[in-house]
C-alpha cells in the first residue's frame, strides 16, 4: 500500500504538465538534477467507436528519490468501467537506445521511425497503438514559460495522425482492434508544479473532418502564454485570452464547462457536451493529499467530447481539456 502510495504521489505532478525542443533526438529524456523536475511523452487518441485512450511515458524526480520512469494509459469505452493502469521503475529500469531510437520504461516501448509505435503491457493486458504518422517535432508560439530558476518547455510531436489501436484487456478472449484519429506531444518542466498555473484549456479535433488544436494557459498572476490555435495545413497563430465557465452548478459528476477564446476581436467558443474522465489525485489521497498540495497544488484535470465554434465556419468536434487547481 505505501509503494503504491508513493507510486501516485510521483504522478501528481506530471497531471498539471501538457508537453520541449530538444538538443539530442527527440525520444531521448534530458534529466535534471532539479527535485521539481519532469518530463513527459503524451499520447491521445479518438477511436472510431467513441472509444478514448491516452498513454503516457514520464521521467521525473518528483517524490521520494528520483529520475523515476513511469508508463501509464487511460482507456475510456463506451458503456465499461475505466481502466487506468500504470507502472513506476527506478532509474536503472527506463532508458533510452540511440541505435534504435526507442525509450523504453520498464516493459513498456516507445519507437519512431516506420510510423510510431507504442507498446505498453500493463496490469495483465497489452495496448498497442500504432501512429501513421513518424513524429514530427514542431514547437507552437510561445511553448516556453520561465519562472524563477525553473522553466517549462512544450513541442508538439504529432498535431494529427491515423492510427491504430489494438487492446488485449485482462481477461478478454481476442483482442480488440480498433481505428480513429491521434496527437502527441512532450513536456519538460523544472518549474514548481503549484505555481505553474492556474488553470489550463486544450482542444483537439482528431477524428474526421478538420483538424484543429488549441492549448491555453492562464497563469496565477493572471497573465496567458502559451496561447495558440494550430488548424491544419496552417502554421500555429497565437491567441490572447481565455474565459473559461464551469456551467454545470458543481457536480463533478457532470461537469460541462465552457470557454471563450480570444484574438484578434474575434472570440471562438468551446462547449464540453459529455465527460469521459475527472481525475482529481490529490482530493483522492485524502488525508495524505493536504501533505503535498504545497508542492503539486491540488490540480483536477476533465476530459470531456465538446464543440468548437468560429464565427463564419461551421462548428467542429473533438476533445476538450480542463485543468485546475482545486485547492
């Protein structure tokens, strides 16, 4: 129980993390000898089901001792129970191999080259999820915050790629197989997690139609940056601002949220319109969660379907992201 405990407690931090231009090849992790140090490759994928899966390769020396790797997924099917497993391995157990250009955290693979491809044997099943796409590092305007000695970086690995899903869960008979519409991206942030920001939107369209992402963070101070919207074939603009409205009179349960987007005079608008996940792990902790809230905060992060909507064009579906701190 106190493994698992601890376990979590690494986790906490990566949860207010997006996605960092690096100097060596992009799947090969930059420790720092920083305690608030952490760095992530994210993955999310919509499935032409309405099936949602995310996954997720980390290093980080948040928690007891450091340079700690974690792999993890979240798995979202219509109708079943969430299944989030993970595992966390010491330093001596995650690396990353040049010859190859594959990192690997304890069992779990992550590769480029042919397309990308992740491998994460986790609690007893097998995701396997297989990008079209080879990553393609761009970095968004503003993808870089500084504050104090800590800085927080963000590049965008795949703004949109077909993919191919195929999940093996704990106990099923034959392994289901599934295709949709994926993103990825890499974080590198030596920044204390609490003070990072206040509040985060993201917005992707993955999965038929246009392609349309949107990433924006309100800082404590009440300053925004990054702020950008990234439409395919177009290069990334910066936006202003965001005003984001939980509409929902509170209930975690059925949250909808709602935000206008500013640039230019003109206002975009994001409506959530069905929840898939609330993941509050410092609340879950109980007790044990006001211990460390002076460090991580107490971020609660809701995946959610919703619309986007643009003056003159027609409205657009996919994935909204809501991050905050709850304290």
């Amino acid at each position: 129980m106190r493994h698992e405990r601890l376990s979590r407690l690494s986790l906490l931090a990566l949860l207010t993390l997006p996605w960092l231009a690096a100097a060596g090849p992009v799947l090969e992790p930059l420790p720092s000898s920083s305690d608030n140090y952490g760095e992530s490759f994210s993955f999310m994928t919509d499935l032409e089901d309405g099936t949602f899966l995310s996954a997720q390769f980390s290093v980080t020396n948040i928690g007891p001792g450091s340079r700690h790797g974690i792999c993890r997924a979240t798995l979202v099917r219509p109708g079943k129970k969430t299944w989030a497993p993970s595992t966390r391995v010491g330093g001596d157990d995650w690396g990353y191999d040049k010859d190859t250009n594959t990192l690997k955290v304890g069992a779990c693979t992550l590769h480029s080259g042919n397309g990308t491809h992740l491998t994460l044997p986790l609690d007893g099943g097998l995701i396997r999820i297989v990008f079209d796409e080879p990553l393609a590092p761009r970095t968004p305007p503003g993808a870089e915050v500084v504050m104090g000695n800590g800085r927080w970086r963000h590049q965008v690995l795949l703004s949109s790629s077909p993919v191919k899903v195929t999940l093996q869960l704990p106990g099923a008979p034959a392994p289901l197989v599934l295709s949709g519409g994926g993103y990825g991206d890499h974080s590198h942030s030596t920044v204390v997690p609490a003070k990072l920001a206040r509040s985060w939107v993201r917005f992707r369209s993955l999965r038929g139609g246009e392609t349309v992402l949107l990433l924006g963070r309100e800082g404590f101070g009440g300053e925004f940056g990054p702020m950008y919207q990234w439409t395919e074939g177009a290069e990334p603009q910066p936006m202003e601002r965001f005003v984001l409205h939980r509409v929902d009179e509170g209930k975690s349960k059925a949250a909808r949220w709602q935000a206008e987007v500013n640039a230019g005079g003109e206002t975009w608008t994001l409506r959530s319109t069905a929840l898939l996940i609330r993941n509050a792990p410092v609340q879950d902790l109980g007790l044990l969660g006001s211990l460390v809230k002076s460090v991580v905060g107490s971020p609660v992060t809701y995946v959610m379907r919703a619309v986007l909507e643009r003056p003159g064009q027609p409205p657009v579906e996919g994935l909204m992201e809501v991050t905050q701190d709850e304290s």
